[in-house]
C-alpha cells in the first residue's frame, strides 16, 4: 500500500487570525506562525501529540496563488499529505494503478484531484523532514 498514514492537512482560510481563533476554540494549540511573503500567504500551524499537523493558509495578497484558489474554490480543505516509505515506488505503484499524478520526478508528488474524490494528495515521504516543523525556517 502506497499511503500509509496521515501526515497533514492544509486548510485555506481567508484570514489567518479568524482561522486560528476557530481552530483553537475547538480545542487545538497553535505550535507557531510563519510569513511567507515570497507566496503571499500567512501560515498557522497546529502540531499534534503524534507529530500530525493542522496548517492553516491565508493569503496575505490579491496578487497570490492562493488569494486566487480561494476566489474560485471558497475556504476549506486544500490538501491532505500521507506518509509514504519510498516516494518513487509509491509513484510507481500508483501509476500501474492508473493514478493520475502531478510532479512525477520531483520531490514533490501529488494525486490529481479527479483521483482522489476531489481533493489534492501529497505524497510525503516518512523521512523527509518539515522545515516549519523540524525548525529548518524563521517563525513569526
């Protein structure tokens, strides 16, 4: 089996301060905060006991890709992320299932949406580490 477990889930928000407030008052801990001006966007994470993550996306522009996904798609889920043990055989396992992929020969994999019921999957490999997780990045 290629996927093995969750490894996260990317929320779009319109506005990262509603986000966070939303998603602390049911009941989760904001780990940090990343600007990310580069891709105009805002980013809340929201770590878990077993090293899951909720990560919130707002966009900080008009100009950014995600201001644009939101003016055609609306908030919600944007991406789920599951572990996978060696991303090139999952790649292949998949496409000899008729998978439709994006990024094959990158380090960065997904499942289209038109196979996976509509949504976006990324394929994570076990070891590659976060840098907003592992602190490989500057917080805000």
């Amino acid at each position: 089996m290629p996927l093995k477990e969750l490894d996260h889930v990317v929320l779009l928000v319109r506005d990262i301060e509603q986000g966070v407030e939303t998603w602390t008052r049911l009941g989760l801990s904001l780990s940090h905060r990343v600007n990310n001006p580069d891709n105009g966007v805002a980013v809340a994470f929201f770590i878990q006991p077993d090293g899951t993550f909720l990560e919130l996306v707002a966009p900080t522009r008009d100009d950014s890709p995600y201001a644009q996904m939101l003016r055609e798609h609306g908030e919600g889920l944007r991406l789920l992320s599951f572990k996978v043990d060696d991303l090139d055989q999952a790649v292949v396992d998949l496409e000899a299932k008729g998978v439709k992929l994006r990024g094959v020969g990158t380090e960065r994999v997904f499942i289209e949406p038109v196979s996976a019921s509509g949504i976006l999957v990324q394929l994570w490999p076990r070891d590659r580490p976060h840098r907003w997780r592992e602190n490989l990045a500057p917080r805000t």
